[in-house]
C-alpha cells in the first residue's frame, strides 16, 4: 500500500513539473515569436522633442538662450555640428567664424548650432526658450544628418525623419510667423556611401514642402560633390563636416535669398557675439 502511495505521488510531482515546463515553454516561443517580428531597424520618431541632458549640452543651452535675448537677430541659423562650426568661438575653427563674419556681417545672423543634435533635439531647444521673442526675418534649417547616421535604415527611419522635419518647421512657424525659412538639404555624408539614396531620398520631399512663399528649399549638393553623392576635393576633411571651402559653396547658395529677404548687408553688425564649447572653456579654466 505504502509503495502505491510513493508511486502516486511521484506521478503527481512528475505532470506537475511537465505543465511547468510546458508553459515555460509556450511563453518562451511566443518570446521568440514576438521578437523575430520586430522590426530589425526601428526608427526613433524625430518628430517627439528630446532633450540632451549631458552637463556639456545644457550649458550650451544657457547660453543659447541668453544669445536669443541678446543684440538683434535677423538671420537665424538653427542646426547640428555643421552649422555650430561655422560660426563659434572654438580656436581650431577661427577660420570658419571668419569666413561667416566674411559672409553674414550687416545682416544680423546669430548661429544657434548645437553638436551630435538631431531633429528631436533642435525641436526641444526651440520649443524651450531658443527661439521665443526672437521674431527673426529669416531661419536657416540644416539638419537631419545624425538622423540618417552612417548605417542604412530604410523607409522607416526616412518617414520618421520627415515627420521630425514637419514638426521643426511647424515650431518655426510657430514661434516665428513672420520669418522665411531657408530649408537647407542635407549634404552628402561621404563615412558610409550606403546611406546616401536615403539622403537624396529624403532631400527630394523636403523640395516638396518649399512654397517659395515662407518656406525656400536650398539645396548646393551640387556643387559639394558629384552626381553619385562623392564629395568633391576640399570640401571636407572627414568626409561629413564641411571646409571653409564648403561653407562657402553654403554661403554662396544663401547669399541670393537672404539679399532677396533683406537687401544687401549693412555697414554695421547688431547681432549677439558668437559662442563656443562650454567644455574648452572649463578646461582652460583648469590649467
């Protein structure tokens, strides 16, 4: 009797443990299920505002706020790297701030670049403060390049990039009815040539949002490089960022329109001084 007993039991640890596993392993291929159907690239939207948090960014931000409150702008560049170099107080690019004082002196332009920003990122700046009361007769748009990367990522991640570009302009005109807005293309990125048909595929509907009323669409690619996207001799060092002989193609594309826009540039200059890299001046202030 007692080994009928044992045995009953032992069967009823034995289907006991089995269901366990059995569900374990349901659970397990609906896992695996669920995961094999997410998409492999999925596109974080640049249409919901992000802000970066790093100490180096929120400093600059500070600072980015007290320019918008300072002197007068007329011309205001919003962007990433790109456009922060062209116009900021960094030794190692002295000769880019000369060539925009060269360019961009008596109109009025404040450069409001920030590094490593992607559309999210711009979106949060403007929406906090970076553009408010400003009321500039024109803003200049480079952005979407650390959107696309330097890895493909499909029609997914172009669609979301476009929204993020919608939503910019909307802000802009939000907060600045009364501005043109220059859309500047984004320039060919020469670190990965796979991600340049997504530029051109991106570049192509950004032409379609110009009304040639408030909103221009600029594109100088051009003249930055040859018909399959390679940049051509000195117009970068390292293949993304722009030479002083880049910018000045830039230049040479927005000389036009903001002549149309403003008339020919003053003999005096009322904008805000331009600034730099928090992180050099702390350094600086350590040795």
């Amino acid at each position: 009797m007692r080994s009928k007993k044992v045995f009953l039991s032992s069967l009823f640890v034995g289907v006991v443990l089995a269901a366990l596993f059995a569900a374990d392993s349901a659970r397990a291929a609906r896992a695996s299920s669920a995961s094999s159907t997410k998409p492999a690239n999925h596109a974080a939207s640049a249409a919901a505002a992000v802000q970066r948090k790093d100490p180096n960014s929120l400093i600059a931000h500070e600072q980015l706020l007290a320019k918008a409150k300072a002197g007068r702008i007329d011309v205001y560049f919003l962007g990433d790297s790109i456009t922060r170099r062209w116009g900021c107080t960094d030794p190692q690019y002295a000769p880019m701030l000369e060539n925009w004082k060269t360019n961009f002196y008596g109109w009025n332009a404040a450069n409001f670049g920030w590094g490593a920003d992607g559309i999210q990122n711009m979106l949060w700046r403007i929406q906090n403060g970076e553009l408010d009361g400003v009321n500039p007769k024109v803003i200049v748009i480079l952005a979407g390049t650390n959107n696309v990367g330097s890895k493909p990522g499909g029609d997914e991640k172009v669609a979301e990039i476009l929204k993020g570009f919608h939503a910019l302009l909307e802000t802009c005109q939000q907060k600045a009815p009364g501005a043109k807005i220059i859309l500047t293309a984004i320039f060919p990125r020469n670190d990965n040539l796979q991600v340049l048909p997504e530029i051109n595929q991106i570049n192509s509907q950004l032409a379609k949002l110009a009304d040639d009323q408030q909103i221009f669409y600029l594109n100088v690619n051009d003249r930055l490089a040859d018909k399959s996207g390679i940049l051509l001799e000195g117009m970068s060092a390292d293949k993304l960022h722009l030479t002083v002989q880049g910018y000045q193609v830039w230049a040479d594309g927005l000389t036009p329109l903001l002549t149309k826009f403003l008339g020919p540039p003053a003999q005096t200059d009322h904008a805000p001084p331009p600034t730099g890299d928090p992180s050099l001046a702390n350094r600086a202030g350590r040795k």
